[in-house]
C-alpha cells in the first residue's frame, strides 16, 4: 500500500469526509485573487492573508521541504 493510500485510509477512518494529496505547488490562480480583492478592499479583517498573499499562497515559503500536501 503506498504512502498516499495509507494517509487515505487512516483519514476516512478517522471520520474524514474526503481526503486528498496534490503536489505543494503556489496556487497561482488564488494568489491573483488575493491580490485582486485586497486591491478591491475586500479583504475585510483577514490581514494576514491579504497583508502576504506571497506566503498565504505558497506553502514552500513556510515549508520549503514540502513536496505534497495533504
């Protein structure tokens, strides 16, 4: 069983709903809607988010080792 299947089973068994594993790749389409709402002043009382879309986007800033996330 690989990695990612036993992070599956242990998740749903565990009560999870759904789980899932992607590529810890910048969320490039996510970070321009950052950066467009804040522009907008959408960005309410969420500062940290809008204040470093950077970093609110981009979990290899934080964790630079991250290959996946779960």
């Amino acid at each position: 069983m690989s990695l990612t299947e036993r992070l599956v089973t242990i998740g749903l068994a565990a009560g999870a709903v759904a789980v899932g594993v992607c590529r810890a790749e910048t969320f490039a389409p996510e970070r321009m809607a950052l950066l467009a709402a804040g522009a907008a002043g959408r960005s309410g009382r969420l500062h940290f988010t809008y204040a470093d879309p950077d970093t609110a986007t981009d979990v290899r800033r934080t964790f630079p080792w991250a290959r996946s996330l779960v």
